[in-house]
C-alpha cells in the first residue's frame, strides 16, 4: 500500500457502486463526493452554495431555474464541461435504462422527469441548454428546498464517453470533483489522487488512501495504521476521557441521522396501527440505548434530528408503557398474540451477531408482548435490495440526510409514492401535509406543515423511532483542516498534513 508524507490515510468499505444515479448507501456515496460533483454542494451551514454553477436566479413564481456556469470547468480526462452534460446526466438518470431509485426522489420536481422514467418520453421537457454556460430548469410546481436536492449525488454530472464503455464503467469514472480514481481494482485499498486542474481550490494532500477490510479502526489508529477513525461506542469511554491519551484527538459532529425499527404495513400484523403502537410501547428505548450507547447518542422520540431545519424537541412519542401495550394487542383485529403471525425481522450484517440495542429490543418483545421475533441477517447489498423486493414484517434501519431538509426525511422514507417508503406505508392526511409543505415558500409556514405530518406518523407509528446519532472521531495531530459535514462526508480538500 502506498504511503508519504502528503498522503491521507482513512479506512472505507468496497464500494457498492460509483454511479451517482444508481447509489443509494452511505459508504458508496462519501467516494463520490470527492471523485464527482454538481450544480451546488452544501455549505457548512447547511445551505445550497456554489460548485459548477457560479450563480443562479429563480423567477418570482419559483417555477424557473437558470443557472450559470463557470467556465473552463474540466472532467478528470480534460474535456471542458458543458451544460449539455448537466442535460445528458440528468437524463441518463431519469431513463428506465439506468433503474435509479433516486432520480423522482431529487429530481422528480422537473417538468418531463416522470414522463421520462415511465417510458413516456425520450428527453426531460423541463431542461434546456440555453447555451455552453447556462442551464434553464422548469419545475412542475414550486418547491422551496429544490437546490438542497440538487446538492445531492444523483444531480452530479457524468461524462458521457466515460459511460460509454458498458455497465463496469463507474470502476474507470471521470468526473469532475477534487478527487481522481484512475481505477477500481480488487485489493486491499482505495486511492484517489488530487484533481490538478480542479475548478475550485485544489486538495492540498496528493492522496487519499482508504483501506478496506483491515480490522478495527481503532486499533488501526492506536498502531499509526490510519490518520482518522471513527469511534465506535466498545472504545467511547476511553476516547472521551479528558485526562487519556485521546482527548486532543478527539473531534464530536451532530449528524443528521435517524435509527429506526420500519414495520411494513403492507404485510400482517403491522397493518393495523394498534399492533405497531404495541410494538413501539413495548420498547423502553431510554434504558435499551444508554446501555448500548453509553450517552454517544441521542433517543428519538420523533423522526427529524437535532441540527434539522424542523426539528421539535418537543415532540410527543409514544410513551414506554408495556400494559397499554398488550391491551392494544387485545383490541386490535388480532385480538391476541396467539393469532399473530410469525414476524420476521430483517437486519444488515453477518456471522449471526446480532448489535446489542437490537438484541435488547427484541428481548423487551418477549417478555412485554409474549412475542418471538424471528430475525434475518443479510449482508447491506442485500439489504437494500431486500427493501425494495422481498420485504419481511419490519427491518432495522438507519437513514442519513441527503440535504438538510424535513422533505428529505418525512417525504422521502413515509409519502406513499417514494421509492424508498419501504414499509409501504400510506397515509392519505401525512401525503397532504406533505404536498402542501413542500410547495409552500414561507418557511415557517412549511415547517409546521412538516410538524403535523411528523406528530400523524408518530402517533400511527409508521414506525419505532429510535435514536439519532453524533459520530465521534479521532483525528492525528498532524492532521489539519480535517472536517465531517452533518451528512457524515468527509470534506477532505482543505485537509494538510504536518511533518510526523
């Protein structure tokens, strides 16, 4: 594995995909934000600013979109970029060829992308190359949060010679980001080289090293095997004790994440809300995850995190009661446990052990509700074709924002059309709420739209709310400038490394 003095060393998991339109996991997606890029990107304040385009105007009706490029941006082979790749990208997307699950999510607002992904027309109406430098974008209907989902990876723009050369070609991409991957091979590592002629500031670290498969991060960094690592909640007491050899290492970042028990509606028994609020009753989530957690995270009482834009700390949850749990099971269509069926529990992982807060939860199933809870485990790319196709009764699941938006938890995981509603859940009063939310431009008005739809989920209990998450990291003294954003991407091009 190469080493040097200006080569940053992490640990990653083998990416699924680097195809933006396709990707739809958290590990794939951090490799993509260096090698590739959009329109905008996330501002540490967690605003849409500028990437590829310079600037940009919206007409007083919010239904037009026009946005300027800068010049001479250049794709890792040197082509210079026009907006006719932003065009041909966000078609590619949108064609039934390339099967996106993304691409209604974070696009779907544009006139013509529907039509497109339904085999109904051959181009995307809402988007004209007016010239090399400017694009124009027409949206169905107003939407107030639409260049917070342009700042996501299925918006990034694909050189089209690149994809080309057959369905493997994102293990060669070309993109446009600060980072290059000349190829994906099978080993032990990732290393992207620094974009020389990148558009922005280039890295100042000539690499970025990523190793895969190499045992535990922590025990990597205590040894000097890699220069950053998360902390997992086995080694946080040591991390965070101020007086240990960690604490000046040691960096906190609230991520907008939600961890959360699913039940597919769909399916029996957890088609009936009196069920799934039994489920959720039955679950003391305070004792269950200060156990696992030892306080590195958060209980969810609702679904939108601390830091989201929506955000109600407030929020009432279905309160820790397991005697009104089991008179739910009673009155429901039920009647009792015995009539249940049996319910199986999918779950990422593998080699049968179960984490912790799981295995607490489906104890506390047992012995409040008389329940067993079969559960399976499949490794994550299975996973998440799983919750797509061959769903069981409920899965553990966590979900990271996209764009820090309340559409991009509440819309995205629970309106009855989103491809990512895994549990299938439908609720015509949230759909409402929800549609009216997001065409509404007052902001303050939208977020108590949101907040609605948000109190209606958790008192039907699409789903258990679980816990929100922070992710603690270690970073090397001599590392510098080193940041994650709320999505939990490492932002890696002002990062410099001292002489060690």
């Amino acid at each position: 594995m190469p080493t040097g003095n200006n080569v940053l060393t992490l640990v990653g998991q083998e990416p699924y995909t680097l195809d933006p339109a396709k990707v739809s996991d958290s590990g794939s997606v951090t490799y993509i934000y260096q090698i590739f890029s959009g329109l905008l990107k996330m501002g540490d304040d967690l605003t849409p600013v500028a990437d590829i385009a310079q600037n940009w105007e919206v007409s007083p009706d919010g239904l037009t979109y026009t946005f300027y490029l800068k010049p001479n941006v250049k794709f890792h082979n040197g082509r210079v970029l026009t907006a006719a790749d932003f065009k041909y990208s966000w078609e590619r997307a949108a064609s039934p060829a390339t099967a996106s699950n993304t691409v209604l999510t974070f696009l779907g607002d544009i006139q013509g992308v529907t039509e497109m992904v339904q085999g109904q027309a051959n181009s995307i109406s809402g988007v004209t190359v007016v010239d090399d430098l400017t694009l124009k974008v027409k949206l169905v209907s107003p939407c107030s949060f639409f260049l917070s989902k342009i700042s996501y990876v299925t918006a990034f723009v694909v050189d089209k010679d690149n994809v080309s050369q057959g369905s493997d070609w994102w293990k060669k991409p070309v993109g446009t980001g600060p980072f290059m991957l000349p190829e994906l091979t099978q080993g032990n590592y990732i290393m992207l080289n620094s974009n020389p002629d990148y558009y922005d500031t280039p890295a100042k670290i000539s690499s970025v090293i990523f190793r895969l498969q190499s045992g535990q991060p922590m025990d990597l960094y205590e040894v000097g095997g890699i220069d950053v690592a998360g902390v997992s909640a086995d080694y946080l007491a040591k991390a965070t004790d101020p007086d240990g050899v960690f604490s000046a290492d040691l960096q906190v970042v609230s991520q907008l994440s939600f961890y959360y028990f699913a039940y597919v509606t769909s399916k029996a028994p957890f088609d009936d809300p009196k069920i799934r609020q039994a489920f959720s009753m039955a679950v003391d989530k305070a004792r269950i995850i200060e156990l696992s957690y030892k306080g590195s995270v958060s209980v969810a009482e609702g679904i939108l995190p601390p830091g989201m834009p929506g955000y109600n700390p407030d929020l009432s949850g279905l309160e820790y009661n397991p005697e009104r749990a089991r008179e739910l099971i009673a009155e429901s269509s039920y009647g009792s446990v015995e009539n249940l069926p049996t319910i199986t529990l999918t779950a990422s992982g593998w080699g049968g052990l179960l984490p912790v807060e799981l295995e607490a939860v489906i104890d506390q199933w047992r012995q409040n509700l008389g329940v067993e809870v079969v559960v399976r485990q499949i490794d994550m790319e299975r996973f998440l074709y799983d919750l797509q196709t061959e769903k069981d009764n409920l899965y553990y699941s966590g979900w990271v924002a996209d764009y820090p938006h309340p559409q991009d938890f509440l819309s995205v995981l629970f309106e009855t059309t989103s491809s990512y509603n895994s549990g299938d859940y439908s609720n015509p009063e949230v759909d409402a709420l929800l549609v009216q939310a997001a065409a509404t431009l007052d902001t303050e008005e939208s977020m108590q739209l949101y907040a609605q739809a948000e109190q209606i989920l958790i008192n039907d209990a699409a789903c258990l709310s679980f816990w929100f998450g922070k992710n603690y990291v270690l970073v090397k003294p001599y590392v510098k400038g080193y940041k994650l954003n709320a999505m939990g991407i490492p932002i890696l091009t002002e990062v410099t490394l001292e002489a060690h």
